[in-house]
C-alpha cells in the first residue's frame, strides 16, 4: 500500500509487517516487530516502493507528495517516537517527578479522541507510540488505546513505575508490546524512600511477571545523591533478576524535583562526572547495557545504544525525532517541560500546537513547520557551545538538555549546568 497523499477517511491495512518511509534523503524501513530502524538508499527506496504496490503487509509512505514544500531539514520527515502522556493521574508522588504527576486534568483527552489521533499517528507515518503519563495504566481504556495501536502497525512501548495489579501486568503481558520501561531507583530501601514504602517489592514483582512472559523490560533509574554510590549493587541484582538494559536518567529540575524537598538529593556536575568514569566499566562488569546521556568515557555510543528505533548521539530527540503529546492533546518538544504548558510565556519555547482536533495533514504540517522546532533542529541554537567544540560530544556524550539549560541559564544552549568538563577543543566543521 502507497500512502501518497493524506486521506483523514483512508482505510490502513491491519497489522502491516514492515512500514518504509520516504526522508529527507534516502528513506527508512521500521520491522514492526522488533522494532529495529534501517535506512535505505534511494535506489533501495524505489524499490521498496514499487513490492509496496503490490503487498498490503507493506506501508510506503510517500511523504514528499504531502506537500509542497520540500521536506524540513536536520528531522525525520515524520516523526520516529511520539510519547503519548495519556495521563498526569498517577498513584505515586516521587519527589523527583518533573511533571508533578498526581491528580488528572479536568480537560485530558476522551477515548475517541486518542483513538483518532492514534489513527492519525498512524496515517503519517509515525514508527513508534510509547505510552507514559502519569502513570499510563490508571487509565481505564488504557488496554483498548494500546490495541489500537498494535493493530495499526506501530512499535508500540510502555512506560510505567511497575506499581500495578498482577491482572493488569499479566494483560499487558499477554500484548506483544515491543518494551516496557519500568522505573526503579535502586534496592529496597533507596527505591521505597523515593517512591514509597512497599513499592519495591509490587515493582520488581511486576518486572519479573513481564520477563516471565518474554517481554522487554529496560529499567529506568533516575540519578540522585541517595542512589549513586549503590549502582554497583543495584546493577548486580538488574542483571540477576535477567535485566539486560539499565537507563540512568539525569534528573531536571522542573516540577517537584525544583522543590525544597528534592533540592538536597538533586545530583551537580561532579557527581555525573563521576557516573561517567565508572558506568562503562560497571557495565563490562555486570554485563548489563547502559545508557547514560554523559557516557563519554565507555565504547562506542552506537555500540551501547539499546534503542532500536531513537539513537541519541548528538542531540535527544526533541523536535528532531520524537515529540510529545500532553493529556489535553498539545505537542510539545519534551515531557521535562509538562508545566510549562501553562505558562502563557515559556510555553511558547516548546509547544508546537493542538492535535486535539487535528486532521493527518495538520498533524503532519505541525511536524513539519512548527516554528518551535526551529532551534531544536539547530544544533548552534539547542546546544551549549562548549559541547560542539569538545572531543566526547557525540562520542557517547550527547550533550547538554535544552529544556534544562533553558530552565535554569534563560537560553536553550546555555551553559550545561550537569557537565564538570570545559575545554577539550576540536574542529567541528560537518557537524
């Protein structure tokens, strides 16, 4: 099937195997069931296109006749993740939560409405749909919004802190998800005092559930001074549980991780240096894959990068692969920056607009045109210059969060308030 212009009433095949997508330059390929990403020349494409013809268990979607302008550069054509928060209800309170997820909105999205945009996700050739909140699972039609989205062809991943019945576990389970992230910020006593007496013990049940079914399980451990000196320990026990993908998150102040509460525990540049020196050996050690935005001093990014579809290697995502979808329907560059969205003034530095009620031809124009993408596809405008002159930026070091720098220097490529380096000049001409 060749999508070659966006019909809101087009009829996609179920289930397609393989999803192919024209780019800038050349195109991509995504297997839906691994989830793995190629790129293909454009001798590889046109030949792609011309099977596309003729199977209904292929996609081509022929994103250079959706309009007429040519396609924005320094982005994938459509974008590659879309983090669907399709709640801010959650039945925790972390203190280092940047969405200070809790209560849900008065105005989040009904059913029908996700299940149109999901649709329209679906139509424009979106590779992966991770569903996250909140906690995504407090949703009642979370299971259908899931479905639909299998159904239509998407990698579909999920994000959740892993405190959820044994009945919702096994049901997710049963789905062919392609990963599930599960946050969990250490062993039982760290875990418990940042999450909640009890939590680690209904987490690490339901990670073992997924496991036993043969699911994906990455474990997300968001970095703070309590938990550091115990990664060794932690690690050791991921992996002998049969973990197999760590990620260590550098928190941002933003949310309740800004309050006095978290403040003490949030960790500074000295400390992500120091993760930084020891994560690749501790990694060799335990066997265990890591990613860590700093990994500057472990083997190749590429290498280590347990992603199969987002390769953060010089810059996250935002606005140049992945965006987000608030509960109320608003894309926006990065889930750090939630609040913002209700600030009249910042929110301006991330929101792209509404798909509430957005057609596939709008939802795909926001990704194309949207002037808040504008600087973070400028590597100049987002990133900070001591990380585009320095040897380990985009040698296992993607640099500095806009959203932080923003945040905390007034200027998306402000200094790098986490990184203790400064120096380390090379040329930068290609980048």
């Amino acid at each position: 099937m060749i999508i070659s212009f966006l019909d809101g009433n087009a009829l996609l095949p179920g289930l397609p195997s393989m999803r192919v997508r024209e780019e800038a330059t050349g195109g991509s390929i995504l297997d839906t069931a691994s989830g793995k990403v190629v790129r293909v020349t454009e001798e590889e494409l046109a030949t792609w296109r011309v099977r596309a013809a003729d199977s209904e268990g292929l996609i081509y979607y022929a994103v250079r006749s959706w309009g007429v302008e040519p396609l924005a550069l320094g982005c994938s054509s459509s974008p590659d993740r879309i983090y669907l928060e399709v709640t801010r209800r959650c039945n925790l309170a972390c203190p280092f939560c940047y969405r200070s997820a809790g209560h849900s909105e008065p105005e989040e999205m009904t059913t029908h409405e996700w299940l149109n945009l999901i649709r329209s996700l679906a139509l424009i050739g979106v590779y992966e749909l991770r569903f996250t909140g909140g906690e995504p699972t407090t949703r009642h039609d979370i299971l259908s919004l899931i479905d639909t989205a299998i159904a239509a062809g998407f990698f579909v991943t999920l994000g959740t802190n892993g405190v959820i019945s044994e009945r919702m576990a096994d049901a997710l389970s049963e789905r062919p998800l392609g990963r599930f992230l599960v946050s969990l910020e250490g062993l039982a006593s760290v875990h418990d005092a940042l999450r909640g007496t009890g939590t680690f013990d209904r987490t690490v049940g339901t990670v073992r559930r997924l496991l036993a079914a043969g699911r994906k399980v990455r474990v997300n451990t968001v970095l703070c001074r309590r938990n550091i000196a115990g990664l060794r320990d932690f690690l050791a026990f991921c992996r002998a549980e049969g973990i197999e993908n760590v990620s260590l998150i550098v928190p941002r102040p933003l949310g309740r991780a800004s309050h006095p509460e978290f403040i003490a525990d949030m960790p500074g540049a000295a400390d992500m240096e120091a993760v930084a020196r020891f994560v690749g050996p501790l990694s060799l050690e335990t066997g265990i894959r890591l990613e860590f935005q700093y990994n500057r001093y472990a083997a190749s990014p590429a290498a280590a990068a347990g992603d199969p579809i987002v390769r953060k290697i010089v810059s996250c995502p935002a606005g140049t692969q992945a965006g987000f979808v608030s509960p109320e329907g608003v894309l926006y560059a990065c889930g750090c920056a939630s609040e913002w969205l209700s600030d009249p003034v910042k929110r301006a530095s991330v929101v792209a607009g509404d798909l509430r009620r957005a057609s596939p031809s709008e939802v795909w124009g926001l990704w194309q045109r949207a002037m808040v993408w504008g600087s973070f596809r400028d590597l100049k405008a987002s990133k900070a210059p001591a990380c585009l002159s320095c040897a380990h930026y985009g040698n296992g070091c993607f640099g500095s969060c806009p959203v932080h720098a923003l945040s905390v220097g007034g200027r998306l490529n402000s200094p790098d308030p986490m990184c203790a380096l400064s120096g380390n000049e090379r040329p930068v001409e290609g980048r």
